[in-house]
C-alpha cells in the first residue's frame, strides 16, 4: 500500500539488542481529514428537491379530489337511473294491465261493441308461393257531362 500525499513517517525507537539486518520499522500517521467548506448538496439543491416533493404531493392531492368529484357525479347519475328504470317498470306494468284482453274487451263493450257470437280463423297461407298480381281496371278520362271518375267498365255495366 502507498502512503498518501499528506501521510507523515515518523521512526520507531530502536530495542537494545535487536539485529540491524532489518530495516526499522515505520509508523505511518494519515494526515487529518479537514471537512469541506461546502456540502455535498447545496442548498439550492434541497429547496428544489424538497419543492418538487411538495408539488407532486399537491398534485395527488388534487388528482384525489377530481376523482371524488366524478365519483359524486356518478352516484347522482346511478341513483337518476335506477329512479328512471322504477317509472320505466311501472309504466310497463300499467301497460300490461291495459292491454290485458278481459280490460280491452271490457272497454270495447262500454263503446258499444258486441263480441261476436262465433270466432271463424282465417286459413293459413303459405310465404314461399307468390300471390298473384291483382287485376286492375284502368278508368277513362271522365266525359263532358260524365261520370265524374267511374271507371268506364262500371259506368257500362250499370246500363
């Protein structure tokens, strides 16, 4: 090891009868450690730390406080909705109840209709065969003195 720039050698006393063949040993003493004048972070350095610390505890503070806000948004508008789907259900309910057939055929009777005596079901009809194209009459234009818009085949056959 190397003595240092600042280390000082200092020689030990020599024992009454020790051999000379080896060379006396040494002492070596650092110099002393003298503190900088200036510290290892300036000050400058804490203040900016410490603001930066500051800032971005006050910028979780207001991101916490916008996230309550949206949360007090959203509550207000589940409770709208579920107020909503209540009216929404119970106007349902009453639309059941209306439309129930012994409440239309109860209604029907008070507008004086009568339920006829026998029910005759249509006979079904088949979608995949074409209907055939109905047969029109084309009307003539109406005569001076005509027939005011009948077409020409009825006007005839009245004759």
């Amino acid at each position: 090891m190397a003595p240092t720039a600042g280390a000082t050698a200092r020689e030990l006393p020599v024992r009454e009868g020790a051999v000379s063949a080896r060379p006396s040993l040494r002492l070596f003493e650092p110099a002393p450690r003298h503190r900088s004048a200036r510290p290892r972070f300036g000050r400058s350095t804490l203040w900016l730390s410490a603001g930066l610390v500051a800032g971005s505890l006050f910028s979780v503070v207001i991101a916490d406080g916008m996230v309550a806000q949206r949360q007090i948004v959203l509550s207000q508008t589940e409770a709208r909705l579920s107020a909503a789907t209540a009216v929404q259900k119970s106007l349902q309910l009453s639309v059941a109840e209306m439309t129930a057939p012994p409440v239309v055929v109860k209604q029907a009777e008070s507008h004086g209709m009568v339920a006829p005596s026998q029910v005759v079901d249509l006979p079904q009809v088949s979608l995949d065969v074409p209907l055939p194209a109905p047969h029109l009459v084309a009307s003539s234009p109406p005569a001076p003195g005509g027939t005011g818009g009948v077409p020409a085949a009825a006007s005839l056959a009245g004759r």
